[in-house]
C-alpha cells in the first residue's frame, strides 16, 4: 500500500539503494571475495574496539547452514541513545547511513575516532537480515534489518550484565550467486587478526563443520614471525628479532629475523589486509634495512675484499611481518593486493632506518653474525655466477654449429667416434 511507504522508509532506501545497485563499488564484487568482505567489515568493526583497548574478545560463529555468520564482541558496545534530530538511535544511524567515502578501498583505518562502523551499512544493504544485541548500562538491546530496512526499532530485550556488540547477518542471495562462506579463508584472518592484535582472544566456531577454535598470541607478530619461520623449516640464524612499533603518521609494527634459508620472505598488511603483492610499505621496509645494514658495515670497516654487496645479498634469508594501518589505503594491481600510497614508503623507512642501525649497533655480537651471513650470501652469488660462466664458456666451444645443407657437425657422445687434442 502506497501510505505505508513513509518519509522514513524513502530516506533509507536513499541511504543504501547505491549500494544494492551497484555492490562492487563497495566490496568489490560479488563473488567469494566480495562475500567474505561482509564478513571483514563487521569483523574489524569489532577489532577496532579491542585496538581502542576496549574489547579483550571476539567471537566469530559460522552457522550451520554456512551462509550467516555472528560477530560478537566484549567492547563498549554501540551507541543506542536517540539522535535529537533524525529521532533514531545512533545504532540505526550507523546500520542505515552510507557514511562519506564508503566506495570501496579495501579497508579503512577507523582507529582515529568517532563512530566507527563504516561497512557496517554496507553489510546491511547486501543482507537479507541483520540482527544488532547490543549490551549497554544493564540492559541488553536488539534491533532487526531486512535488506538494510529496519523492520522494528531498537527495542530493550532484557537486563544484561557487562557491555558489547553482537551482529549477525545473512548476505542476500539475489546479490550473491554463491552465499556459503569458505571456513577455511574466515579461520586465516581471523587467525592473522589474533597475531596482529595481541593478546586479543579470537574464537572462530564453524557450527557447519563443528569446529571451535581460539586464537590468542601475547607476543603479537612476533609469534607469527616465529610460526612462520618454524613452517618454513630455515633456522633463524639470531636468537631475538627485530621488533618495532611506530606512530608517525602511520602505525608501524614490524618483527625480522635472518634465517639460513636462501630466500627472503616478507609478509606484509595493511589495516590488516594482506598484501600478497607488498607495494610501497615493503619498499620502505626493503630500502630501510639495506641502507641500515650497509651503515653498519661501513661504520665497522666490514666491508669485504674482492666482493661487493648487493641488496639482494643484504636480505637472503630475511624473514618478517610487517603491519601498517593508515588513514586511506589506496591499493593497486588485479587482485588488489599491493598498496599504492607513496608516503607510506618514506614513514616505514623512517620508522626503520635509525632504529635497525640503533639495534645492530648495540647488538654487536647478533649484527657481526648477521653481516658473515650476508658476505657469505655475496661470495657464494659470486661463486655461482663463475661456475655458471665457466659452463656456458664450455658449453660455447662444444656448442653445436648450425651448418648449411647436407652437412652435419661432428659431435658425437661415443668415445671411439671421437679425439680429443691437447
Ligand atoms: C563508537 C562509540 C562507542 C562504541 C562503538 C563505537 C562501538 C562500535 C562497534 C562496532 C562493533 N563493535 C563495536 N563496539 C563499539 C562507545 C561510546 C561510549 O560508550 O561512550
């Protein structure tokens, strides 16, 4: 009936008709990635509270049919108090609003304040239903959405001890073609959230597969670093890493070791999304630890004879985890998995640089190890790259010639057919 269709009801379909015309501009599009993206919205809507040092735990539940999901927090909980002037609850703001810059960037760095819930709207758009608890002064409060409509304001369902926020949501199949989750892709962020996020407990409960796990890591990134390492099966060639936490524009967090493995291995994010593909904080990261080691070598008159060092020779065998968080990430390339921003490259470094070169220098037994490690990289690139030369020397005066017509070269792999001349 037409005079059911209030001024309320016009103004949030306002709100999120953009995004339930066109998804892509906001998750990026509507296949797996897309759909998972549901889940890291509301997902680090819960982590930024517990970056804020107001929750302790999150708890993500997968559900049986494996196509909603539940995020539930310990944090403050989500404002509910009543907007004087859209006489809404604040809740109901941030679930129906599209909040200014919502075009989809991968992620965004909320940690700065204000309200954060940005992609929670998103999610409600894209979802057939929403169900927000949320645990605030002794009572516990509940508010329903359908296809980002509330079907009943914000109403008090009970007393309630403690404070929090607990979202469930099932993304809309019209919009999806697929709406299972993949357990396996939710079970790795929420595995990697739990290291970058110290001593934050995450538990993620598959009820499809009847799995309950919990995540807590008291060392952060320097039990990834130490995971990773041991899955790679290198020995770390010091005892302590590098560890590092910086504000200077960006958050900063970092933990490196040198290994005996051959290959330098860094694992880097953004807000926390991996960026499979590094980009401009990895260059930072590779830069700042080149120009650091060499100081080092040419403050110590390290540097050895008949060899010179190369970047490369610099990192064989570096493993890290590098972690940045900025204000908007701009990211690059197919898959969206290489950060773009230029700044980014000169406050890693920054951060890095003086702080590596202070570290080495007072860890003069570690560094002097560190430094035989990597000559003893440049000697053996030089000595490969002899022998290589020397088999393709031989392998130019036995090379076959490419002669005309009926004529054949004389090379054959049986003794008797051939001489050798000294
Ligand atoms: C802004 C203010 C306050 C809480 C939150 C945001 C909040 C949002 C989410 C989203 C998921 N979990 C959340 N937890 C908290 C609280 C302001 C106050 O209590 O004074």
């Amino acid at each position: 009936m037409a005079t059911e269709y209030t001024a309320k009801d016009i103004q949030v379909l306002e709100g999120l008709e953009p995004v339930r015309k066109r998804p892509g501009m906001y998750i990026g599009g509507v296949g797996t990635a897309g759909l998972h993206h549901l889940v890291w919205e509301i997902v680090d809507n819960s982590v930024d509270e517990a970056m804020n040092g107001h929750a302790s735990e999150i708890t993500v539940t997968l559900h049986k049919d494996g196509a909603s999901i539940t995020v539930q927090d310990n944090g403050r909980g989500i404002p509910i108090d009543k907007h004087p002037k859209h006489k809404k609850s604040a809740l109901e703001i941030v679930y129906t609003t599209l909040h200014a810059g919502g075009k989809f960037e991968g992620g965004n760095y909320k940690t700065s304040g204000g309200l954060h819930g940005v992609g929670a709207s998103v999610v409600n758009a894209l979802s057939t239903k929403v169900v927000v608890k949320v645990k605030r002064g002794g009572a516990e409060y509940q508010i329903e959405f359908k296809r980002g409509v509330a079907t009943a304001p914000l109403k008090k369902i009970g007393a309630a001890r403690g404070s929090g926020t607990t979202v469930f949501f099932q993304p809309d199949p019209t919009i999806f073609p697929k709406t299972e989750f993949d357990p396996q892709t939710i079970r790795e962020r929420l595995e990697v959230a739990s290291f970058l996020h110290r001593s934050v407990k995450v538990r993620f409960i598959d009820e499809a597969h009847n799995t309950d796990e919990t995540f807590k890591h008291d060392q952060g990134i320097v039990d990834f670093l130490k995971k990773m390492i041991g899955e790679r099966g290198h020995k770390a060639i010091h005892e302590a890493p590098f560890t590092l936490i910086k504000e200077n524009g960006a958050k900063v967090e970092m933990a490196f070791q040198w290994t005996e493995s051959t290959d330098e291995c860094i694992r880097s994010y953004v807000n926390g999304i991996p960026t499979r593909d590094g980009g401009t904080h990895e260059i930072g990261l590779r830069n700042a630890v080149g120009k650091a080691v060499r100081n080092y070598i040419d403050t110590h008159n390290l540097a050895p004879r008949g060899v010179t060092l190369t970047g490369d020779d610099i990192r064989e065998g570096f493993t890290g985890i590098l972690s940045v968080y900025i204000a908007e990430p701009q990211f690059q390339g197919q898959t969206k998995d290489r950060l773009n921003n230029p700044e980014v490259q000169s406050y890693v470094d920054a951060a890095v640089r003086p702080a590596l070169e202070s570290w080495l220098n007072s860890n003069r037994t570690v560094a002097e190890g560190i430094v035989a490690r990597i000559v003893l990289a440049a000697r053996a690139r030089e000595a490969s790259r002899a022998a290589s030369a020397a088999v393709s020397r031989k392998t130019a005066t036995s090379g076959r010639l490419t002669l005309p017509g009926k004529l054949s070269d004389c090379t054959s792999n049986q003794r008797e057919k051939t001489e050798l001349f000294i």
